[in-house]
C-alpha cells in the first residue's frame, strides 16, 4: 500500500508550510521584546526530564508548563498587531478532560483558537472547581468546529507515537504507538469534518521532543523530532508565524464564510413553510446552529459555488452536514442540505476532493452528458465547478513527496436541485423495489445512451424524491453520485490509475471479490443492485434470522464484510456471496412478504450458456400496466425501456468487449479471473433480466402492505451502526489510524450523548482490539489508495467476535 505520513527536513517544512512574512526569527530574548513583555517565559528552562523509563512529570503537570509559554507567543503577536482593528489573536487552552456537548468524546490535549471563539470553549467554574491552580487559567472544552489545531501530549515511553529517528520516519508498531497515533489521527479527523478547511496543522510532544504535522486530503508530512527545551526558539517559532498568518494561510478554505445575521433571518423565515418529507431533514440539519449560535457544533457558513460552464458564482448558507465524512484522505465528500440565498429555496451541496486525473470525469460534467442524453431518474443540477478562492485549491503534500504515487486532488463543489430522502426511509418493501427500479432505469439509460458506467452503486447512492402535483404526493427514485464513473470508451483500455477496486465493499460483485485483478465490467454493477435490495431486505424487513443475533452477525459478516488481504496487498472477500449467486441460495427467507421474497429468489446469479443468454434476450418482456399500482408511486419511472427488447446481438458483443475492462487495475486479468466467455455469459450481466424481474414484481398484489417503523434497523442490534445518506472511505492507513473512541453519529442529535459505540477506524487492525461498529460504513468505495488492508480485513472479525459474545 502506498505510505500516507512522510517526514520532511525541519527547514523545508517551515518555508513550504508557514515561511513567514519577515521578522519572525527571534531569539525571544528580553533584549528583543518589548518591555511588558520581558519579564514573561519564552523557555521551556523549567522543564527537565530524567533518562529513565518512568517519567518524572505527569501529562497534566506538562500541560501547564507548555501552555503560559505558548500563550506568551500569541499575546506577544496580537501586541505588534494592535494597529490591525481585523487582527484576531490565538489562544491556547488545556482541553484533554472536557469533550464537547455531542456524541464525540475525545478530547484533544491543548487545542489552539481564536480569540473571537472563546465563548465555545468557556468552561464554568464548577466544571474547573477540581483542576490545579496552574493548569486553571487555561482549561477549556474541546470544541472541533472551532479548533484552528489540536496537539497530544504524552510522556509515558511505551505510548511514544511517531518514533525519535531524526534521518527517516520510523514508526513503532506497538499496541500503544499505533493508539497515540489513532488519537492524533481522530483530532485531524474532527477539524477536518467540522470545518471548511483545505489543510490543517497539528503538533505533537513526547517529553522533551516536538513534531509538527501538516495534513490535507492526501497525505501527512511531518518534521522531525526536535528536543524543544534545548530549542525553544524552532518550537515557538511555529506558533509565532502561525499567530501572523492570514486565515488561508492557517488552512482555512477563502470560499466559505460565517454566515451573515441577515443570511439566518432568510433561513428562519423560510424554514417556517412546509417542506413536505424532508423537514426533518431540514430541521436536523439547521437546528443547532439556529439554537447554539457561536457556540453551535454546526455552526451557519456562506459557500461560494463556482460554475464551471458559466463562470458565474452562487452563494448558499448551510448548517450541519447531513453526510459528514470521517476521513482524513481521499475525497471527503459531504453532503448538505443548502439554502440557496439568491433564489431562496433548498437545495443538495456536495463538496469533496476529485483526483486531478484525466482519467475521472468531474461530475459536473457527468451530469450534463446524462441530461443531454434525456437519462430519466437523475437529479437535476443547479451548478457546479472547482473552488478557487483566488486560485485554484488543490492538495500541496503530495509536493513534499518523492518517489511516491499519491496524486494531488482538486477541490470542487456540486449543487443539485433535488433534496431526497436515503432509501433507508422506504415505507413498504414495494416501495423498496420502486425506487431501486428507478435508480436500475437511470443506470440502463446512461450505459445505452450515454455509454457511461456508474461504478458505485450503493444504498446511500440512492434516493427518494418526492412531487406534488394538485396535492398528491407522487414517489420516484434517483441516481447520484456518478463521481467514479467511467466512459465507455475508456473501459476499453486497461490502463491502471489506482490498485484499488471502485464500489462501496457491501456491495461490490462477488466476481469482483473473488478476482481482485479482474477489470471492471457492466455486470459488476447489474449485480451491486442486487446486493442492495438483498441489504436493505435483511436490515429493515422481516426475515428468517430475526431472534437468532448470532446468525445474523455471522452471515452479514460472510455475505457483506468478510475481508483477507494477501502478501501481494490485494484485497478478497464474501465467498459466502459468490455462493450464493452461483446457486448456493442467499441463506435467509423474507417472512410475511410474497412478493419480496420472490424477487430476492430470482435475483440470483444462475449461470447460463451463451446460447440461453441469447435466447433470454430475444425474449419479449411481458406488457405491464398500472392499473392497480398505489397511486402515489408514478409507476412509469420504473418500467423497462422497450429499447432494452431491441438491443442486437452487436450490442451484446460491445458490453461484453469494451465492460470488461477498467483502469483500476495494472496488470492484465487473464491470468487471474476465471473465462466469462467460455464458461457462458450469467443473466446478471445486462440490464434487461433484472428489469424484467423488477417490472413483473410492481404487478403483483401479495406485497406486505404494513409500512416499516421508521426506527427499525435490525443491524443496529449487531453493532453500533450509524448509516446516513452519501457515503464514506476508510480513513486510517497503516501508518495514521484513528483512535478506538466515540466518533460522533450523523443520524442522532448533535446535543445528545450515546452510551455505546467506538470510534470509527482504528489502530486495531495492528493492536487486535474490537473495532468500532461505525467502521462498517466506512469501507473501501472509491480509488483512494491510501486504505488500510489490516482495518479492512480486521472488519470480518470484529462482527465474529460480536457473535461470540451474543452467543455467551
């Protein structure tokens, strides 16, 4: 796997990272300071450490001898800014036993802020009633949304991090290294998830040694370990020049702005109107801001969305994101529910991080080759483009990088007119079949017409709009996310760009699972729908493994999660799906739902001969009606195009030539994947048999017509799963993890503490301890080559491990 932490010469990190604007090189010695301020500590002179394994000061006693220092450099600052009436001074505050008011429990040691911030980190006198008089004037509660940088401390050897190798980064790989690294990892996670940033900085203190570390969506790249009590002049010059730096120099993002009063009393008005099925979703994600104010964990910002095509600039406000992304690399989509400020309605942003690769198309781009094709069951887009601010914002670490094959990543937003709903709020399971019906239309249309291949069919890629129209509610399901889709014409060569497999892993085909080197083809993504009616079946419907936790925990790990890595680095996995779409039987039965389960029984692989596979084409697809069809569903969106029943055999020939390659893989698949041709094209591989299957479904009238609870999901009693709308990537690599604590859960309350559940990925793939169950949705679906193979395959055992425990 490809390295994502790095370490770079003390001297080159500076000039790149924080250069300076000139007079930042001081001795801090009296001589040089004005005169209230000569007679302050800019030393660490008090600090000293014994040679010995134990160390001789505790973390708390450390964090009040670094604190008054580092705030002397800040206070010193903001004094030679006194004639800048915009300047903004820092502080810094002793944050390590005071978690913020969410489901996020971790505490970063000493966080750095703004002063114009302080009120979020203000702790009343009770909560400080306990805490040392020389740590009091500095102590703090975390707060991620307004945290400029975190730091960790630590003095006990065994929990040292990063290793003391001043030539090369050399990491230790013990239980306690790699969970100090998963604390710092968290840190970046939460700033990065919470703000509008296009890097961050951090700093790290074992005893007498400091690190500083820079990290955008790429990689890490850090300094050496220096010994800051000997050169407190390197260390504090850090926190000097970043004390004068501009706000996009300190990392944050030009485009975004806190948003104006007049801006909220827009939104407040608007919010008052009825939004129809997404006013929940309107409200969960304007709601803390609206009453937390400058405190808010989801504070308001103004966007700046650039578009492409025009070169004009809209301006929307948003709140908590409503797909938030627990990533440190990669895209780092999120998604959000937006107010449009000029045409004043809501709407869909999605902001991320595309590769600067001629080989992706930018979705906006997609989505406007789907609407000249007249693709039907795609969103509509508003606007979109790469975010400047003033020029071009694009990933900087990869530069500080040799001999490496990161790739620098652009910044872009996308806005789209339709707000929906994920799929997992489906009433009924014919509902269920509906909207994949429709989102299956979506995907034939833009293979046949657009000859684009959507290459991350999933659950959260899904969604469910609503029109009203004379006061009926009419249903209808999208397609999204086409940001990893490739063109036909591109699928006919196979040119690597990534070792990694696209798809979100649940869903991947079991061909793909079981061949990792095997290119990517139409048929892959035919079967990753059915792979999410068989999800969504097992998680909200009714079904023979209800009552028995430990079968369900094993099988959902056999079918969806199960992962091994082999020495080459390649990834398998699930060969309890490839049996089951061979034949094998998907190992459970729907109850109570005869319509459902004989969809799930026929959408199985069953191998066929060519010569079956082209007579079930020429077969003619039955004539379907809507005469007795529930009326709020508009039927018509879902129904097969006559086309797919006129398709010759040359179009046979073409999906099987040019689906069979992608460019995700390097080396050629003959060797490493079994002979489609040979052994018979599967009904799975074209559009027209699952059509077919879904078509003659919506007739029948045996459906179980009791809506679902709105709260049920029964994997949530596996694990503590927090699925949303959009998706997420594996945020950890072998080198940086995120720590085993709490990650904050998108669906609950922002207010509104959980009892259980761990953090997101983690360094136990290395230590062996139980990952956090919010790990499964944070599996491998995109190019991003910098995943973990040991979190990934650490997955499988965690959920075994689970079963374990229910069965005792």
């Amino acid at each position: 796997m490809v390295s994502s932490t790095y370490q770079e010469d003390l001297e080159k990190w500076f000039s790149k990272w924080l250069p300076g604007n000139g007079g930042e090189e001081l001795g801090f010695d009296p001589k040089d300071l004005p005169e209230e301020f000569q007679n302050k500590p800019f030393n660490f002179n008090t600090i000293q450490f014994n040679p010995s394994d134990k160390s001789n000061y505790t973390e708390k006693e450390l964090y009040s001898l670094l604190c008054p220092v580092i705030q002397n450099v800040f206070d010193l600052v903001a004094y030679r800014s006194a004639a800048d009436p915009s300047y903004d001074a820092l502080q810094i505050k002793d944050t390590s036993a005071w978690s913020e008011a969410s489901d996020c429990a971790q505490c970063p040691d000493l966080s750095v802020h703004k002063a114009s911030a302080a009120q979020a980190f203000h702790l009343d006198d009770d909560s400080k009633a306990n805490v040392a008089a020389a740590r009091k004037p500095f102590v703090g509660r975390t707060a991620y949304s307004w945290t400029l940088l975190p730091g960790e401390v630590k003095v006990d050897k065994s929990q040292e991090g990063f290793g003391l190798n001043e030539d090369e980064l050399d990491l230790p790989d013990t239980k306690n290294a790699c969970g100090t690294r998963g604390q710092v990892a968290e840190y970046i996670i939460e700033v990065l998830s919470r703000q509008h940033r296009r890097f961050t900085f951090a700093f790290y203190i074992y005893r007498n040694f400091a690190r500083f570390l820079v990290v955008d969506r790429v990689a890490a790249v850090m300094t050496p370990p220096f010994d800051y009590v000997k050169d407190p002049k390197t260390f504090l010059k850090f926190f000097y020049r970043l004390a004068r730096a501009d706000a996009p120099a300190q990392g944050y993002d030009p485009t975004v702005a806190l948003a104006s009063p007049a801006s909220i009393t827009m939104l407040k008005e608007h919010m008052a109107r009825d939004h129809g099925s997404i006013e929940t979703l309107i409200h969960d994600a304007m709601n803390d801001a609206i009453l937390y104010g400058t405190s808010s964990i989801w504070p308001f910002y103004t966007v700046e969305v650039h578009d492409n095509e025009s070169d004009e600039k809209s301006y929307f406000l948003i709140g908590k994101p409503q797909t938030p992304c627990p990533s440190m690399f990669g895209r780092a989509t999120k998604g959000f529910i937006a107010f449009d400020l000029a045409q004043h309605n809501f709407v869909w942003l999605k902001d991320s991080w595309r590769l600067a690769s001629e080989h992706y198309h930018p979705e906006w781009e997609v989505y406007r080759k789907l609407h000249e094709k007249n693709v039907e069951n795609i969103a509509t887009m508003r606007c979109g483009g790469d975010v400047h601010g003033p020029k071009l914002q694009c990933t900087l670490t990869q530069e500080s990088i040799t001999d490496c094959r990161l790739k620098s990543r652009i910044h872009c937003r996308l806005v789209l007119n339709e707000v929906g709903r994920p799929l997992k709020t489906h009433q009924t399971s014919c509902d269920l079949i509906f909207i994949v019906a429709c989102a299956f239309k979506a995907h034939s249309q833009a293979w046949r017409k657009a000859k684009v291949l959507h290459r991350d069919v999933s659950d959260n890629n899904i969604m469910i709009t609503e029109t009203i129209v004379d006061g009926e509610v009419t249903l209808t399901g999208i397609l999204i996310d086409w940001d990893l889709c490739k063109y036909r014409e591109q699928l006919k060569v196979r040119v690597a760009t990534n070792e990694n497999r696209s798809g979100t892993w649940q869903f991947i085909s079991a061909l793909r699972l079981q061949y990792p080197m095997k290119f990517y083809e139409l048929a892959d993504d035919v079967e990753s729908f059915v792979h999410v009616i068989n999800w969504c079946a097992l998680r909200y419907h009714q079904h023979s493994l209800l009552g028995m936790p430990k079968s369900l925990s094993a099988y959902v790990n056999d079918m969806f999660f199960d992962c091994t890595a082999s020495p080459e680095g390649l990834l398998y996995g699930c060969l309890t799906k490839w049996r089951a779409m061979a034949g094998d039987g998907i190992g459970f039965k729907i109850r109570h739902d005869k319509a459902l389960k004989k969809v799930i029984n026929k959408l199985k692989f069953q191998p066929a001969s060519v010569r079956e596979a082209q007579e079930q084409k020429k077969a003619q697809a039955q004539t379907v009606s809507d005469s007795s069809f529930p009326p709020r569903l508009n039927f018509r969106a879902a129904l097969p195009d006559s086309a797919l029943d006129e398709e010759s055999d040359d179009d046979d020939a073409d999906d099987d030539d040019e689906g069979e390659s992608d460019d995700d893989n390097e080396s050629d698949s003959s060797d490493s994947q079994p002979d489609s041709r040979r052994r018979g094209r599967p009904k799975l591989a074209k559009h027209k048999y699952v059509h077919e299957i879904l078509a003659d479904a919506l007739q029948r009238d045996d459906w179980n017509p009791e809506p679902k609870p709105l709260d049920r999901d029964h994997f949530a009693k596996l694990l503590d799963l927090n699925f949303t709308v959009g998706r997420r990537t594996v945020t950890g690599t072998k080198d940086m993890t995120s720590s085993q604590r709490k990650r904050p859960g998108p669906t609950h309350s922002s207010r509104k503490k959980r009892k259980t559940g761990a953090s997101q990925k983690t360094a136990h793939a290395v230590s062996g301890e139980h990952t956090s169950s919010a790990q499964l949705d944070a599996l491998p679906e995109e190019d991003d080559a910098v995943a973990s193979l040991e979190e990934l395959a650490q997955v499988g055992t965690d959920l075994a491990a689970h079963s374990e425990e229910d069965a005792d």
